[in-house]
C-alpha cells in the first residue's frame, strides 16, 4: 500500500482529547488506503517538565540520563496514541527507537540519525498493522542507550522516515495552518504560502522562522521528501496548508516570498586589529572551539596596517565570545584595541529563489529601510536572500514596511 508519515506536534497531542482529534486523521487517511507511520512529540509542557526534572536533580548531569529522562514524554505520547487508534479499530502499536530501530551518532541531547532500519515495520505492516506511531526525537547510539535529536527533533524524525521508507509525503500537524509570507503576529497582512521551495523554507527556518526545525528542512531538500505543514485545529481540503517542495515544482516564483525578522542578534567588532595573513583564522578559529554560532561578518578597509572586524552571533553568546577573543589576545593570537558589543539589534531578511532572475532587490530593500529612518548596520547577502542588522527597536516596522514595499500580501 502508499505510505504516508503523519507527524503531530505538543499542542497537537497535548490533551486525552486532541490524540482522539488527530488519531481520527489517521484514520481517515487508513480509509483512504494508506499504511501510515506516525511520528508524535511529548504532550505540550511535558519535555520542559521533564528537563526541569533533571536539572533540580543534579545541574552537572549525566546527559546518557538525561536523554532517558526526556525521552520518555514521546513514549507516553506513542503509547496512548496507539491505544486511541485502537478503540477506533484501527490496526495500530507503537515504537520506541531502539525498536526501529533508529540508529544515532553518540552525542546525547543532540544526536544525528545515521540509518533508520526499515525490517522491523516494514514486516508487520505485512502482519496486517496498517500505522506504526513512532515516539520521535530519540534513537538508540553506538553505546546501546537511549539518545535524543534536541530541540524540535521530531520534525528530522518525520522526514527522516519519510525518507527512508519512500513515503508518498510527510504531513507536519502543528498549531499554525501553514507557512506565511512572514510573522503574522507583526503584520496582520502576512499571507500563507501554498507552496515554498526547499531552499527558501530552509533560509526561512535559519532566520528565525519557527514553523520546522531547520534540520528537518535540510534532510526534506537533500532526499526531496515533500513536506506539507498543517493546522491540526482545522478541517483539512486536499489544498490544505503549504507544500514545501523542491524548486522545478513551483511554476513562477516572486522576487520575495518571505521576509524574516530574528531579534536574537548582537552585533560584535573587534576596533584596531591588526591586518595580516591569517588574522581572519586567527579571530574565527578560537570562536568556532568556543562553540559561537557567527553568522555575517564584514571586514573594513585596512588603513596603516590596522582594521576593524565585525559579526554577528547570538546574543546569548556574546560572553563566550568575549572570552574567546581575550584568551587568544592574551595569548599572543591576535592583536587588537577592544571588542565592543551591540547586543540591541535585529536581524531582517528577505528571501525569495526569484532573485536569481530578477534584479533590483537590494535596491528596494535599501530604499524602503531609507524612507522609514532606519539605519543599516551590516548586510550579508546569498543567491536568494539578503540580510541586514538593523536596531531592535524597527523590528516590527522594517518588517512591515518590507512586506509592504514587495507587495507579499498578493498572491
């Protein structure tokens, strides 16, 4: 039979009556002649439970304890999820990681799937089971104990056994009706997208938008699962929610299809650095081992052989980097006046795969930030996205102003 992966996030299983709602989709699409793998998170507050739990215990844990700790919210999640669809006649048991088996990498509380072994479900789907309900976000490591993907790991589960299975789509059931042109909290003219390419979901995802966990968007573009977000609070028509799809699939893209907005942005310069071979290494290199995410960087014209260096990291990473940069000063690595940090910024995007043909984005982009007063600080640009630090403070009327000036409101 035709596969369907069908993945219901926390607010989605988060009460008795709302695993009864989405077991009722799943039976719907059994009717319809699908065998059906369901992927479910914790119930809603349950994994922040959990990982309170662990940290009231002992604040330098065992993290092999703490995945079976938190790990534990998915299995209750299958488990009743499986007993519902039951009740509804509905051939269903549930698995565990390790019954997958879904192999990891050994790092607990941010493991990588490295195989996901097909035998097991794939034999008793041939029994007469027509849906497995997987507890997502864990696996097994090298070590045989229980691992955890992080944060959102359900989403890379969902795709990930979309994938290995060669299911016909993966559906993501969770508390919005889709993908919108941007935050619909911002501007009430943010409209939802029918279809977005992989590469702009992925921009999207990196950027602040928190629809799907950028790792699970990353596995969708690499083995090209289509992916399709929905509401799990509204009746579905077969037009439903965005498909996220890859690029060849969407006839005729705008300019801009999105525009972003990250407040959780700091911009860092190191004044009076001096300029030599390497010196890019030697400022980067002590930051990555300091486990600093740094995203756009912007380096001045040399003058007398001393330059300034900016970036940009989050700000809850702004100490660390500090560290990083005196250890290797002190150190005789590297050879600058001060690092000082602006931890009152924003980071706004836009992002659309039609600026690959079209040109003048930058331009508007520039423009509208102009007539709206609002100074930019760095600005980084790929093939289809550009970005710009702004103060915090125009977040919401760069990003309405964007939004306006590219006209997404229009189909």
């Amino acid at each position: 039979m035709p596969l369907l992966v069908m993945k219901f996030g926390g607010t989605s299983v988060a009460t008795l009556d709302r695993i009864r709602r989405a077991a009722k989709r799943v039976g719907r699409e059994v009717a319809a002649g699908y065998d059906v793998i369901v992927i479910v998170s914790a119930m809603s507050g349950e994994t922040n439970k959990l990982v309170g739990y662990v940290e009231e215990t002992s604040q330098l844990y065992d993290a092999r304890e703490y995945d079976a700790v938190v790990s534990s919210g998915e299995q209750v999640t299958a488990g009743l999820m499986a007993l519902t669809l039951q009740e509804m006649s509905v051939p269903a048991r549930s698995w565990q990681g390790w019954q997958v088996p879904l192999r990891t990498t050994g790092a607990h509380a941010a493991a990588r799937i490295e195989e996901i072994a097909t035998e097991n479900i794939n034999t008793k789907f041939g029994e007469g089971m027509r849906v497995a309900v997987v507890a997502g976000f864990q696996g097994i490591g090298p070590d045989g104990r229980v691992t955890t993907l992080g944060r959102g790991g359900s989403d890379t589960t969902a795709v990930a056994f979309a994938a290995a299975f060669k299911a016909e789509r993966c559906d993501i059931y969770t508390d919005v009706d889709g993908v919108y042109t941007t935050d619909p909290r911002i501007t009430d003219k943010a409209r939802k997208l029918d279809r977005i390419a992989f590469e702009e979901m992925l921009e999207l995802a990196s950027l602040g938008a928190k629809v799907l966990q950028t790792r699970s968007v990353e596995l969708a573009m690499r083995y090209n699962v289509r992916l399709r977000v929905l509401s799990s609070f509204e009746e579905q028509s077969d037009e439903a929610g965005t498909l996220i799809c890859a690029e060849e699939d969407i006839v005729e893209s705008k300019a801009v299809n999105g525009v972003a907005a990250s407040r959780d942005e700091a911009k860092m310069t190191l004044i009076s650095v001096a300029d030599r071979p390497g010196i890019a290494a030697a400022i980067f290199v002590p930051l990555s081992e300091a486990g600093v995410n740094v995203d756009m960087i912007i380096q001045n014209i040399s003058e007398e052989g001393r330059t300034d260096m900016t970036f940009s990291c989050p700000v809850a990473q702004v100490k660390r980097a500090e560290k990083a940069l005196n250890d290797a000063k002190e150190a005789g690595d590297l050879n600058f006046r001060q690092v000082v940090a602006d931890t009152e910024v924003a980071k706004i995007s836009v992002v659309g795969i039609g600026m690959r043909s079209q040109s003048g984005v930058a331009a508007k982009m520039f423009q509208t930030l102009r007539d709206e007063g609002i100074n930019i600080k760095v600005i980084a640009t790929s093939e289809i996205k550009i970005s710009v630090l702004v103060d915090r403070k125009y977040t919401e009327l760069a990003v309405q102003a964007l939004h306006d000036a590219f006209e997404l409101e229009k189909a």
